[in-house]
C-alpha cells in the first residue's frame, strides 16, 4: 500500500531501523530497566526513559514485554536471581541443618556487591509503590517460599506459615542492615549474624 509520499507502514512492531531492533535489544532493554527502576523508583521511571536509555523505540519495549508493571516484573526476576537459588540451600542437605544453609546463603547474596545492587533496587522500589508490591510478592512466593514449603513435608498451611516466618526473619534483618543501615546490625559481622539467626530461622522452619 502507497501514498503520495511512499509506501505506508502497518501499524505494530517497528522496524529495525525506527525502533533500534537487534541483536541483544531485550538484554539492553532490561539493563536500562535496571538502571531506571534504581534511579528514580517505580513510580517516576517511564517506558519512554527506558526506550531512550537503551537505544530503541518505546514501542519495541511494549514489543518485548507490555506494560510498566510487566518490564518491572522482568527486571526483578533478573535482578532476584540469585536469591530464587535459596530453595536449593533448603534442599541439599538435611532438615536439622536448613537453617543455617538458608542463612548463610542469603547473606551471601546480600554481601555480594555485583548482586546487592540490584536487590537494593528492587527492593526499594518495592516498599514505595503497592503495584511494584504485588509483582515482588508474587515472584517471591512462588520462586522462593512456596519451593521451601513444599520441602518441610507438613500440611500446606502450616509448610508455608513457617516458611513465611523464616522469610520474614531474614527479609527483615537484611532491610535493617542493607537498606535502612541501623547500627550496630549494619557493621555487625555477618559471621556473627548468621550465629544468631540461624536457629531462630531454623526454628521457624521445623520447629527444633
């Protein structure tokens, strides 16, 4: 189909040339999304920033994955990585030692610079804004508590209050130390912190 000044393009996915479409364009996509989310939070981050910073067209961000809500949910199942792992420490080994493995592994994480940044993004984001809430709750419950609970072998309510007891044990302290920085917990030594929280988190989960 034609005009006076050319063929008309179809409504829809842009071209490479308008939109920046390539090689790499989604990982380039959520690594702006990263950025922005961490800049300037939830709320003021905007698809047309995330568009401009990664080099493409606002609609080949829609393209690859919808709305604001859904970009963000992408950016924290990159960003949370790591710490879906947590299930795994659970289930390597046996029940008596979950707690400390469960501990451990999350302050590892959580003391990793190149996975703290993120997190820290994430989770600020997540305090300030119910929508970016809800997608943090969904992926968190589903990757993490829900992986754990099904590990403790008791009845599905109980399985997931303890392992929601035990999530909100560590959730808790890394806010303190990580986020808000109370001291002395931010400058404690996270081989003393694990001494101590591990058998509260171990009674959380199975109750010895």
């Amino acid at each position: 189909m034609t005009d006076a000044t050319g063929p008309v393009r179809r409504r829809g996915r842009p071209s490479r040339t308008q939109g920046g479409d390539g090689p790499g364009t989604r990982e380039r996509i959520l690594d702006a999304a990263r950025e922005e989310f961490a800049a300037r939070g939830y709320d003021k981050a905007s698809v047309r920033a995330i568009a401009k910073a990664a080099g493409v067209d606002s609609a080949l961000v829609h393209h690859y994955f919808g709305t604001k809500e859904q970009v963000f949910a992408a950016s924290v199942e990159v960003a949370f990585a790591p710490a879906f792992e947590a299930p795994t420490a659970v289930e390597e080994g046996p029940l008596d030692g979950v707690g400390e493995r469960l501990t451990r592994f999350i302050f590892g994480v959580w003391e990793n610079p190149a996975t703290r940044a993120p997190l820290l993004a994430i989770v600020r984001s997540a305090v300030n804004n119910d929508v970016a809430a809800g997608v943090f709750r969904r992926l968190v419950a589903a990757q993490v508590l829900a992986r754990i609970a099904q590990r403790l072998d008791l009845p599905d309510g109980e399985a997931e209050l303890r392992a929601s007891l035990a999530a909100a044990q560590l959730v808790g302290t890394a806010m303190l130390r990580y986020v808000i920085k109370v001291e002395p917990l931010a400058s404690a030594d996270v081989e003393d912190l694990v001494a101590r929280i591990a058998p509260v988190v171990q009674g959380h989960l199975t109750g010895r």
